[in-house]
C-alpha cells in the first residue's frame, strides 16, 4: 500500500485498535486474573473462570440463547424475504415502502422494547383484543414468556433482514423471470431456481446481521422475558454489573465470541463449498 492508502486507512485503523482490539486484550487480560476479594480482578494467573463456565447450568443457558437467535434468525428470514421481494416488485411505491420497514429504527431500541410490552402485558392490546371477540375469558400470559422474547427479538431485528434481501432482489432483472416462464415454471418454480439463488448473498448477510445481535441481546431478554429467561447477554452483564465478578464474564464473552466466529466461518465456507459445486 502507498503512502496515500495508509493516510486515508489510518483514521478507521486507529479506531478499531482503540474500540476493539485495546478492550478485547483487557477482556483476555481479565479472564485470566483472579477475581478481587471487592470485585473487578487483581494480579496474577488462573484459570477458575473458564472451568466455572463450562458446568452444566451455563451451558444450557448457552444453548437456550443459541437456539433462541436461531429461531429469531429463521423467523426474520420468513418474514423478511417475502416483504423485501414485495418491495422489489413495488414500482413506485418502493421508497414509501422502505420507509415503513427503516422507519422503527429511528426510534430508541428501548421504547420499541416498551411496545411490546404495552401489547402482550395481560392489560395490553392483544389480551383485550381476544377478550373482546369472545375468544378467551380471562387474559392469557403472554409477557415474561419465551415466545414474548421471541417477538421482541424479530420485531428489533426485522428491518436488518430485509434491506440486504432487498439489495439483492431490487438488481434481479425481470427478463430472467420471463425467460424462466417461457421455459415452463411456474410461480413457486421461478421462485426457487431463479429468485433464491440471486437472493443468497442478502440472504447470508442479512442472517448474519440478525444472528449476532440476538445471541448477544441482553435488554430484550430481560424486558420482555423477566428472571425466567435468562440469556448469556444477560449472564454477562449481571457479572459486570451487579455480581462484579470481571473474570467471569470475561471468560463467558471470550467463549461466546469464539463459539460465534466458529459458527460463522463454518457457515460461510459450506455455502461456498455448496457454490461451487
């Protein structure tokens, strides 16, 4: 690289070295230091945290949150692929429609959070809705519930679905969608031969962008799902914040973070494995 190209990288360099690399070396730091008699952590060399994370309860509690970000990532891909196809097809309407889906992210994660507890609580809308048509007799518990969390975590996530599938889909020239129906397929045919496979990389990139997040969510899972469901987001924020046990939720990131790179590499190279076949 020239000169020009160091001077013009150097500023994004300088803040992933102060932002990333410099906490994530203090995390390694700290999750090898043994834990200070009053919290935070104190010299010297131990282990302790990483054999205390590997027990049976943190465990399940690992894959609770994985499975819980898997399902999040599926249902956002569910939803989000037709609604970003729909938009592609809009004509005119394309950017009202781009509004609609962007236009949550204007307003604080929190407040969005808050909505959704105002709809599912057993005074919220949902219950009176359902209380109203004769559907129930008395309120179902819909808040402090895994499938609450779920809710919340798509419902935060969504948009980040569907604007990489949109990116995709908006290049698709429509004389490939002829040319598939000249030859005979139908809708759901044209659908998985020519649309899906033109939609991957968005598909990819938008699985990622919801994947990762939801796994390291904490505010969502302690909103909407109470003590009852408690994530590894959350584990590691009690052990900063309240149980003040720095080594501990250092290690609990530390695995978290290697579990996840692990998973999207793996994920990555098969789709390219499967690409060139």
């Amino acid at each position: 690289m020239s000169r020009r190209s160091w001077a013009l990288a150097l500023p994004g360099l300088g803040w992933l070295v102060l932002f990333f690399l410099i906490p994530l070396g203090l995390i390694v730091a700290f999750s090898v230091m043994p834990r200070g008699p009053y919290g935070g952590v104190e010299p010297g060399f131990t282990l302790e945290a990483y054999r205390q994370f590997f027990v049976p309860v943190y465990l399940r509690t690992l894959g609770r949150t994985g499975a819980l970000a898997l399902a999040c990532t599926v249902a956002c891909l569910l939803l989000g692929l037709p609604i970003a196809w729909a938009i592609a097809r809009s004509g005119r309407w394309k950017t009202p429609l781009l509004v609609l889906v962007v236009l949550p992210l204007w307003t604080s994660f929190l407040v969005r959070t808050f909505a959704v507890i105002f709809l599912l609580r057993d005074t919220g809308l949902i219950n009176q809705w359902l209380l109203a048509a004769g559907i129930i007799r008395e309120p179902i518990t819909l808040l402090y519930t895994p499938g609450a969390v779920l809710a919340g975590l798509v419902y935060g996530f969504l948009p980040f679905m569907v604007l990489p599938i949109y990116a995709s889909l908006e290049k698709l020239d429509p004389a490939l969608l002829e040319a598939a129906e000249a030859l005979g397929a139908r809708g759901a045919s044209r659908f998985r031969r020519v649309v899906l496979p033109l939609a991957m990389p968005g598909i990819v990139a938008g699985s990622l962008l919801v994947f990762v997040p939801a796994l390291g969510s904490f505010l969502t899972p302690d909103l909407l799902g109470g003590a009852k469901q408690l994530m590894i987001g959350n584990l590691i924020q009690n052990q900063f914040a309240s149980a003040r046990n720095w080594p501990f939720g250092s290690a609990a990131s530390l695995v978290t973070l290697v579990l996840v790179l692990a998973a999207v590499v793996t994920w990555l190279r098969l789709r390219e494995r499967g690409t060139a076949l």
